[in-house]
C-alpha cells in the first residue's frame, strides 16, 4: 500500500502542466534523436547536461527519461526502413523488419514495433514500479564493504557488456578511473593529476567527459563516415497497419518480449542487447510460420522490440536503487545525478521522493505520449532520414561547445572538452566502448572512498571483504562475469577439437 501511495504522489507530480510538457519533449525529442542514424539517447542526455544544468531536477529527468524511452522507439523506425540500429539492441529489429519493409509491409512493422514498445514498457514499469522498493530494502543493509563490492560487480559486468572485447572495455574503464582521479583528495587534501593547474583542483566535470566522448567523438567520427554515402531509405508502401492475422501473431510475442525484457534488463549485469536476442531466438522457435524467418517474420520485429522496451525500464532499477548502469544512457543519467549534487541508490527513495516516483510515474504518461505520436506521424518522422547530416553533426559540435562553456565560462574547459573528443574518436575508431570511461569517471572515486571506509573500520583487514556474505557474494559474481566468458570461449574451442579429433 506505501508503494501504491507514493506512485499516486508520483503521479501528482508527473501530471503538472509544467511536468506534462517535460515528458512531451523529452519523448519527441527522443523520438526524433532514435531515429536519426548515429543519434541515440546517450548522445542528446549528455548534450543538455549543460542546458539543465541548475534547472529544477524533477523536470529534467522526467525529460531525460522521455528522451531514453523514446530513442528505443525511435530506433525501430531507422532499424525497420534504413537497416541501420541506431542502438546495438535494435540490432534484430532490422533483421525482420527491414525484410518486411521491402516486401510492402514496412507500415505494420512499424505498428507493431509501436504497439509492442507500448504494452511492454507498461508491464515493465508496472514492475519497477514493485520491484524498486524491495530492492532498496535490500540495499540499505549494505556497509561500505558491500558497496565497493558492489562496485567492482558493476565495473566487471558492465566492461564485458558494453563492449565486445574485454580488454578494450577495461582499457576504457581505466581511462575513466584516471580522469576521476584528478583534483583533491577529498581525505588527505592533497592534489592530484592537476599539472599544476588551479582549474583542475575541482576535477574533470562529468559534464566535460560526457559531452566529449559521446557528442565531439561521435560528431567526428560519423564525419569521418560521410564518404561512404547515405544508405537506402525504403519507403513506407500500402497500409500503415496491421492486419487480423498480423494482429493474432504479434500480441504473444508482446507479452513474451515484456515478461523476459524487465527481469534481464533489471540485473546490475543486464541491459537491453540479451534480452532482445533471446526474444528472436524464442519467437523463431515456438512460431508456427518459421519458414518466413529471414524472410520478414512479424515476430521477429513484435517480441525483440517489446522486450527491448522492457529492458529500458529494468536498466532503471539498478540506477535508481544501487547506482548502477547497465547501459550506455544509464551512465550519462548517472552523470545527471551528480551534476544535481544526487547519488542514486537507497537513500535516494528516502531523500528525494518526489523526484523519484514522478519520474517512474512520467513513465506511464510517456508510453501514452509515444503511442499517439508514433502511429499517426509515421510519415512526418520519415522525413527525418533527409537531414543532411553534415549539417546534422555541425549542429551537435557547436551545440556541444557553447554548452560546456558556459558551466563556468572556462577556456580550460573548452581544451579539455576537445582533448577528451579526439579520444572519444580514436576510442571509435578502435571500437572501444565509451560507456565505461563514464561509469569509470563517476563510480571510481567513490569505490575508492567505500574501499578506504571499509579498510579504516577493519583496521587494514582485506578479509572484510570476503567475510561479510553480501560483499562476498559480490565479488564471486564479479569473478564470474570477469572469467566466465574467457573460460566458455576455452570450452567450447575444446569441444571443437575433440569434434575434430573423433571424425
């Protein structure tokens, strides 16, 4: 009853006419940013960092959230008539939908990519929603001990996700633990990294590393793309619905999508990749017209969509409840909560509530606003795809400049937004993942404050750490996600020649 009380709160907040036009935007304008090649919602959050930096929290991450939301709807549109994902989770997406496109059924790809998104993302929220405040319970038992632990799970799971290669995920990481380590000591006072630069005593803001890596870097490096020239854009042809028996297809997949979405998403090791891969691969097998895989199933758009959808709101949980990201757009949220002087985890329900469950609350209303705007605009947003993107990626890098310089007006701020660009472009084009120089920013002088805490209290003793069962756990789960697939690689190459060995 205390959750269905505080939700009723959230609501009376997410429905203030000022909040309303917030999650307008936010889902508009996430709309939009899905839908263009190469623009996600990780890259448009980190771009108004600076425009709302100082501006009323609650509103900002009800647009925040609005914009994350609405990218993975938007991504369908680019995945179904471009073949390009505009997020790796709209990755499958494309294999069908793209297909159904060029068969004349671009429009009830389209439909049901929306309908699915709707209905999963309701029953995801719905269980962040319950889920949420159990998990804080959970969390407040943790000591400085089970935070660092919980740390290192977060930097483990989250390098190996993000990207495809551990060693690159760990090199961006560290790259970002290193830029955390700039500025005092916040326990000894003493300056560090500063190259003696007055400018530097306060650190690297979060803000400066965001709008660096994801807006500079992906700016110069989608440039740097522009003479391969523009893919096909396969045009909406015949209804924009759907039909009976396209109907009867898709709502199974839906729930199926939503129901396996919120729970992989929600683990402090999830995002929205797994789950939407998993959703094809079950979709393939309990259909009853498989042979039409690979060659434009509707399945293969309804319950990979839903499930990515109800994989964003799962990546929510371990946000908002531990502090951890699991996805690229949870990181920059992440930096938008430390920009706002916020630390996500427990004490955040107990401190902030208002903004909390109106954010959870504007997630209902935002599913509403996306479903009208998606079905009916269909063609408007279409157009989208002409934008010369040239001028496109000129916009985001004076967009990008004018930001960052008016935190504070700091010509200091302006080299290291453009030092930090050109390694978000060599990270690019090295394909290293950018997500953990972010998480690596943010969670790395805090895993080494609760480190310190944790080694004061034991008196130097390392063993706290694995004699407390929560910590313990932890960091087993840390190992596993850090050696598991090393060892599954080991095992299956073993299996190859003992294949080989016995023809």
């Amino acid at each position: 009853m205390d959750t269905l009380k505080l939700l009723w709160d959230g609501f009376a907040v997410a429905f203030s006419l000022k909040n309303m036009l917030w999650a307008l935007a936010g889902v508009t304008l996430g709309t939009m940013v899905g839908i263009l090649p190469g623009i996600g919602p990780a890259l448009t959050v980190a771009l108004l960092l600076p425009v709302t930096f100082g501006r009323d929290p609650v509103g900002s991450f009800i647009m925040f959230a609005g914009i994350y939301y609405g990218g993975m709807y938007g991504g369908s549109t680019t995945a179904i008539l471009l073949n390009t994902p505009g997020e790796s989770a709209s990755i499958i997406t494309a294999l069908e939908g793209n297909l159904m496109a060029r068969r004349g059924r671009g429009g009830a790809a389209l439909a049901t990519a929306a309908i699915g998104s709707f209905v999963a993302g309701t029953l995801a929220t719905a269980g962040l929603t319950f889920l949420a405040p159990a998990l804080v319970r959970v969390a407040l038992r943790f000591g400085p001990a089970e935070y660092f632990a919980l740390m290192v799970l977060a930097f483990t799971t989250v390098t190996s996700l993000l990207g495809g290669s551990l060693v690159k995920g760990l090199t961006s990481l560290l790259f970002g633990m290193a830029l955390g380590l700039v500025g005092i000591d916040l326990q000894t006072g003493q300056a560090r990294y500063t190259l003696g630069m007055l400018e530097m005593l306060d650190g690297i803001d979060v803000v400066i590393v965001a709008v660096g890596l994801f807006a500079v870097g992906e700016a110069l490096y989608a440039a740097s793309q522009l003479a391969r020239g523009a893919p096909e854009v396969v045009a909406v042809r015949g209804s924009i619905w759907m039909n009976r028996e396209e109907w009867r297809r898709s709502w199974p997949a839906w729930i199926r999508g939503g129901l396996l979405g919120f729970p992989l998403g929600a683990l402090p090791a999830g995002g929205a990749e797994i789950p939407t891969f998993l959703s094809y691969s079950l979709e393939r097998r309990l259909s009853r017209h498989r042979d039409e895989f690979g060659r434009g199933a509707i399945e293969g758009v309804a319950g990979p969509e839903a499930a990515n959808n109800a994989a964003a709101a799962g990546v929510l949980v371990p946000l908002l409840t531990l502090g951890i990201p699991t996805s690229a757009t949870a990181a920059i949220m992440l930096a938008a909560f430390q920009q706002f002087g916020l630390q996500p985890g427990p004490l955040l329900f107990q401190n902030n509530p208002e903004l909390v469950w109106g954010m959870i609350a504007s997630l209902y209303l935002g599913n509403a606003m996306l479903l009208v705007l998606n079905l009916p605009l269909v063609g408007l947003w279409v157009r989208l795809l002409t934008v010369p993107q040239p001028l496109l990626y000129g916009g985001i890098l004076v967009f990008a400049t004018l930001g960052v310089y008016s935190l504070s007006n700091s010509l200091v701020d302006l080299m290291t937004l453009l030092v930090i660009g050109l390694v978000g472009f060599a990270m690019r084009r090295m394909d290293v993942p950018v997500a953990p120089a972010v998480i690596g920013l943010i969670l790395g002088p805090l895993a080494e404050q609760q480190l310190r805490r944790a080694l004061a209290i034991s008196q130097g003793d390392f063993t706290v750490f694995f004699t407390r069962p929560i910590s313990a756990t932890l960091l087993a789960l840390a190992l596993i996600a850090l050696a598991g697939p090393a060892l599954a690689r080991i095992v299956a190459a073993r299996r190859r020649k003992s294949r080989v060995a016995a023809m």
